[in-house]
C-alpha cells in the first residue's frame, strides 16, 4: 500500500513551491508520489512550474481550463497508488502529514474509510478584525471544536486535507462533478454521493494543515461570488434538507432586498478602520453584503444556463 498526492493548481505556482518544498521535508518510510495537475495556468506559472520537476516523486500534467473537479478526476485516473491524498495548492503540511494518512490506512482496512484533520489559517497571516468575524461566519473554515476522532458527518469533507482508498472511488464510480465551474461545492456534492455509497469519515485531531492565503476584502467578496456560483449546480444535485440557508428559492428572495448593499463596498472597506467605533454595524453589513455576493453568483449562473 502507497500513497498518491492529487493537488488541482491554477495560477499560484509561488505559492505552490512553498508547498512542494514542505512535501519534500516528510518525515516517512512511505512511498508517496504527488501528481500537480496544472489547470490551465498562463504561460508565466507554467515556466515557474518547469522548475519543480526535478523530483522524480513529482509529476506534472498541463492541461486546458476545465475547473478543479476535473483536474482532481484527472489526478485520480493517473495515480498508481492505493491511497489518495487531496489536498490545495495553498496547503501547507507538516512533516508528519503523509505518515498519518498513510498510517490510518495501513491500520484501517476498509475501503470506506476517509480521513481528514483540521484546516486553520496561516498563523502569521494578519487579518483585520472585521475580516477575522467574518471568516468564523462564513464556513471558509470548519469548525472542528467539537468533534472527535469517531465519525464525522459526510459534510466535513474537504479537499484541502483528505485521504482514501482509491479502490473505493472506482468500484463505485465516484469523481468529482466537473459542471461546478469553482472551488466551491463541488466536494461537499462529492461528499453526499460518497455517503450513500457508504462512505465513513474519521477525524485525526493531530493531522493539521495550514491554509496559506492572505484574506482581504475584495478576495473574500470574490470567494462568496464563486459560492453563488456551485450552489447554482449544487441545488439541483442534493436534497433540499442538505442545503445551505441560501440554497432554497424562499431564502433567495428574501436576500434579493439586501442587494443594494453591495453599493456600500468603498463605505465598508473605510469602517474596517473605524471598527472600535462602529464594530457591530460594520460586522452586519459585511455580513449582508457577502450574502448578496452569493447571491450574485448564483443569478449568473442561471443566466448563464438560459
């Protein structure tokens, strides 16, 4: 039994160096192979990833744009190992990462199994405070405070940190659905299937990574757009009862009211200074206007459809 590595990339070959350099630093016994499936990236990140092709335990695919489902599915088809570890391009590990994984595995046999740890921001990254209120609101970021290492609900699955056997995937023709045309939602669409496939997902408190992105205003306003975006395909793929507040056509029209907000973009990015003064109203109107972004997202790809 060994492992395989599937990172989806596009556009972050910097970034993605400073996660190859931790991959290299394991501290294992373990044959692992790491396939980056380059998604389209511009001329300028390809040539920045020529340079990390020197490790023969790395191997790079370059293929046209077609979204991080589908370079996933991609990496799955092309690996050779029975385990299969996903994980982002922003993800940065410790050099225990592929041992537990591997570890966990190797001890439980069966091919249900999935495994996953906690995903937290990169400590020296410094955010705002109104930033900071609104990631814990946002499901940027799980919260894995009250969980322990028996089964986890299906809908903690996430790509950035997860592991499981590959047979499982291919003996019930499991890939990622490549119409969501983001990273948002596809793996929690993913996820569902796999659960009524009979997948067990199991959490190691110990196995954490890093989420090296530095969250601003406008990259958030983008973040929740793509989220508009996935849910448009995602409500039509999983029960009602599974879907976030925003995913029913009542929560919609309610929101539409809130879409004036997001004139106050400028207004908002000035209060984040006066955030002593006026905290609490700040934090609202962040919060309404991501809301709207989404919401934004969501009529696009409807539009986009029709």
């Amino acid at each position: 039994m060994n492992v395989s590595i599937i990172i989806a990339t596009y556009n972050r070959a910097d970034i993605l160096k400073k996660a190859v350099v931790l991959l290299k630093k394991q501290k294992t016994d373990v044959d692992f192979e790491v396939l980056i499936v380059d998604d389209g990236s511009d001329e300028k990140n390809k040539k920045k990833l020529k340079l990390l092709e020197k490790d023969s335990r790395f191997r790079f695919f370059y293929r046209k744009k077609r979204g991080p489902a589908g370079a996933r599915n991609f990496g799955i088809l092309k690996s050779k190992n029975d385990v299969l570890i996903f994980m982002n391009d922003d993800t940065f590990v410790s050099t225990d990462f592929v041992k537990r994984h591997f570890e966990f595995h190797k001890t439980n046999k069966n091919e249900e199994v999935f495994l996953t740890g906690p995903m937290i921001n990169y400590p020296k990254f410094r955010i705002s405070p109104a930033m900071e209120w609104l990631l814990s609101r946002s499901n940027l970021h799980f919260d894995y405070s009250n969980t322990d290492n028996a089964n986890l609900d299906w809908g903690f699955f996430w790509t950035c940190n997860v592991s499981l056997k590959k047979k499982f995937l291919l003996k019930n023709n499991l890939f990622f659905d490549e119409n969501f045309p983001k990273a948002a939602w596809e793996d929690f669409e993913f996820a569902y299937r796999a659960s009524l496939k009979g997948m067990k997902l199991f959490y190691d408190e110990k196995l954490t990574v890093y989420h090296y992105h530095k969250f601003n205003f406008d990259d958030v306003l983008n973040r929740f757009f793509n989220h508009g975006r996935g849910l448009y395909f995602l409500e039509q793929k999983v029960p009602a009862k599974y879907l976030p507040p925003m995913g029913k056509d009542k929560s919609r029209k309610l929101l539409r009211f809130f879409l004036f907000i997001s004139m106050s973009c400028f207004w908002l990015k000035i209060s984040e200074k006066r955030l002593k003064k006026s905290k609490k109203i700040s934090n609202i109107l962040m919060q309404l206007l991501v809301l709207a972004e989404k919401l934004k997202g969501y009529d696009f790809e409807k539009r986009k459809i029709r």
